[in-house]
C-alpha cells in the first residue's frame, strides 16, 4: 500500500492508471475505521483493478459547534487496517492543500439536502458534496462507494452526480452493525457506557418499525408513534428526529408507498447518532 500525501501526487497517479487502462475504485472516510469501512474497502477491492481511499476529517462538513477538533483520529491503526483488506493508495492530504487560503467554491444540492439532517445540520451537506466533488477530480474514480448508514448523504452524492453528468458509478452498501444492532460509526467511541447501552433503543425502534411494515402497516403517524415510545422511554436519548421519507426524493410521506426510508437522528448525551431503515413496498 502506498501512501499519497499530496493533490498533485494524487492526480499523477490516478491520471497514469487511466492511462494504463485500469479501474479505479473508491472510497471517500473520515478515518478511525471499523467494519462498516472495512465492507465498503472489500467491495472495492473486488470491483477494480486499483482500490484507492481517502482519510481526510473534512473540517467544511462540521458545524461551529460540532466535534470536528474532537473527531477521533489514529492514523497508525487506520493505517494498518487499510493495508489488511488490500488498500492500494491511501490518500490522505492536508485541509492545507484541500483548501488553500483563497478557496471559494461550494458545491450545494438542494432539495434532498433540506429535510432530516438538513434541518439541524444546516452547513454540513455543502461540505460533503463540495470536498466530494473535489476528491472525485483528484482520484478519478470509475466507481465510489459510500454506507447506506448515511443514507442522506449517499442521496445527496447520487444526485450531485445525476446533475453534474459525472461519468462515476455511485454505489450504496449496507449498515455493518455490531451484535446489539447498534450502527457501526467512528463516533460510538464517544459514548459512555450507559449511553452505549441506551443507544440500542435506536435499532430497536427501526425494527419496530419493520415488523409494523412487514404486518402492512402503512399509517406513517402508527409507525412513528411506536418508534418515538421506544426512544422516549430511554431517558438518555434525546430524540434530534424521527421521519418517515420518500426514499429518492427524501420528503415526508403521510402513507406508505413505494421506497420509503425510515430515518432518526438522536442524541446520547453529546453525541450525535443517525441510523436508518428502507422499506421497499409496491407503488399503487
Ligand atoms: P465516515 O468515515 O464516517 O465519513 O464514513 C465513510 C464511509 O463509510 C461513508 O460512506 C459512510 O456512510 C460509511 N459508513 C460509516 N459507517 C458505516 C456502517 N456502519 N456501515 C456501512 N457503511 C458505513
């Protein structure tokens, strides 16, 4: 595995594996890996011929008031985790080169980016679709995979990339969950340990959820009842939101039809947790 630190080292790679006609697979993160990152690294694996991934904590996708000094870091342990599933080029550059001071370009989708965490993280997907966007002229992918975790930011990036007519293959992949059903994320570590026992409540309350649909429940408000008791009656968990959208256009739905995804944000303590389910169901 090599090691990229530079833009420029970056495009004079990509740019003479095109050449040689090679695919290149890639997967964008934040580091401090687990399996959820570990999965989408193996699918890219198997998907190409060069299997690159960035580590870069993207400070444009933070809030004033968010954890980005905070985010966890351990570039030794990501490091080796990386070169364990057969990582090619591990790049991961500086917000210096990222962003030079007279940067002044931000990418913003608009209508799939307002709703859910849109409503509470106001800033954060301009971030994600702007650092994205430059990461994908860097790297030149033929394929880039994300989580399904993120499920509105995976929307966010598949549009950007509908609307841009960018010739790269978005492609989702399943939540990785720990034994509990708890959603693997970078930020559980911040979790105290009755806060980790109470986040449960979240996957729970997405099963609930399931098994109402898979009865044929199609009231949203029912289903939404059901998820908010589960979550109110954990006193550390304070619920950020908890909607039932559309699946491709991520606006609210009254009724279940179609693609649905069941999405909730809450709070345990200080940090932040999302997790989500998608229901597919016939279109009348
Ligand atoms: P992050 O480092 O948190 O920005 O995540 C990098 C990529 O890994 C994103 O595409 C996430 O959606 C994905 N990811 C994070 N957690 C999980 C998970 N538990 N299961 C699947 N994908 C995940």
């Amino acid at each position: 595995m090599e090691i990229i630190r530079t833009v420029k080292e970056m495009k004079e790679f990509s740019s003479e594996a095109r050449r040689a006609g090679k695919t290149i697979t890639f997967v964008p993160t934040m580091g401090y890996f687990h399996e959820g990152h570990l999965n989408l690294m193996r699918e890219g694996r198997r998907r190409g011929d060069v299997l690159v991934i960035s580590l870069f904590v993207n400070p444009m996708q933070f809030g004033p008031k968010e954890d980005f000094k905070s985010y966890p870091r351990d570039f030794e342990r990501d490091r080796k985790m990386a070169e364990g599933v057969g990582v090619d080029i591990f790049f991961a550059p500086e917000a210096s080169d990222m962003y030079p001071p007279d940067h002044q370009t931000i990418v913003r989708v608009e209508k799939v980016t307002q709703n859910l965490c849109g409503r509470s993280r106001p800033t954060h997907f301009q971030g994600v679709s702007t650092v994205v966007l430059k990461l994908f002229e860097i790297v030149m992918p033929h394929v880039a995979i994300f989580g399904e975790k993120d499920y509105q930011q995976l929307v966010t990036i598949q549009q950007m990339v509908k609307d841009l007519h960018l010739s790269i293959d978005v492609l989702g992949m399943p939540t990785v969950r720990e034994a509990d059903g708890l959603a693997m994320s970078s930020r559980n570590t911040y979790l105290l340990p009755d806060e980790r026992k109470a986040a449960q409540s979240l996957y729970r309350s997405l099963q609930k959820a399931k098994e109402l649909l898979q009865k044929g429940e199609r009231r949203t408000d029912r289903i939404l009842h059901e998820i908010n008791g589960i979550l109110h009656s954990e006193s550390l968990v304070r619920i950020d939101y908890v909607q039932i959208c559309d699946a491709h256009t991520l606006e609210d739905v009254d009724r279940i039809e179609g693609d649905v995804v069941v999405a909730l944000a809450a709070y345990l303590g200080k940090t932040r947790l999302i997790d989500n389910l998608v229901f597919q169901t016939p279109k009348k």
